[in-house]
C-alpha cells in the first residue's frame, strides 16, 4: 500500500498559468510523469498547486514545450487572522453564484498578491 505524504505549506509552490490551456498542459505532463501518484492540486483559475521538491522535472517539461508560469505563493488558512478566516467562511457559505467566487478570489488575490 502506498503513503501520501504530507507537506507543509512552505514545502509547496503554486503555478499560475496565463490560458486554461497551458494549466491543462501542465496537468497533462503533470499526470503522465515519473511520480505522478503525488501530491499535485488544481486549484482553479489557472493555478495548480505541486511540492517545491517536483518543479525542476516539471520546469523543464513546461519549458521544452514553451509553457511558461508565475510562482504564486500557497497561504494555508492557519497563516490567516481568527477575523479573516471566520470572514471567509461566511463568505464561502453564502457564494451562490460563480461571479461571487471570482469575486471574492479577486479581491484574495489584491489582497495577498497571489
């Protein structure tokens, strides 16, 4: 039987894409490489979210085919204020509609510059 590692939010990096298709490309890679079975999560709005230990192999697949990212940084719900996660959970509980959620992950991301 095979373990899941866990990881801590500093050992993991996220990679935001300009094109649904270039974040598709990289789950594509992603999903046919040597370790695939690992931890590796789209998150959404072109980000996907992978250990920092995986990204050479990734890097140089991404950049043999001419797709390129930014780094964007993983903030785990324990880094947030009390004030702040309670306010997202209410948030959350009331999106009803995917123009919020844009919304609200618009305004995360001023907010967080992510």
């Amino acid at each position: 039987m095979q373990t899941c590692k866990v990881y801590e939010t500093n050992e993991l990096v996220g990679l935001k894409f300009t094109t649904n298709e270039d974040c598709s490309a990289c789950i594509h890679i992603y999903s046919h490489g040597p370790d695939w079975e690992g931890y590796f999560s789209p998150v959404g709005h072109n980000v996907v979210v992978l250990p920092r230990e995986k990204l050479p192999w990734l890097q140089a697949q991404l950049a043999a085919v001419g797709i390129s990212y930014t780094e964007v940084p993983v903030v785990s719900m324990g880094d947030l204020p009390p004030e702040e996660v309670a306010a997202l959970r209410r948030q959350r509980k009331f999106l009803g509609t995917p123009e919020d959620k844009k919304q609200l992950l618009e305004e995360l991301r001023k907010k967080y510059g992510a």
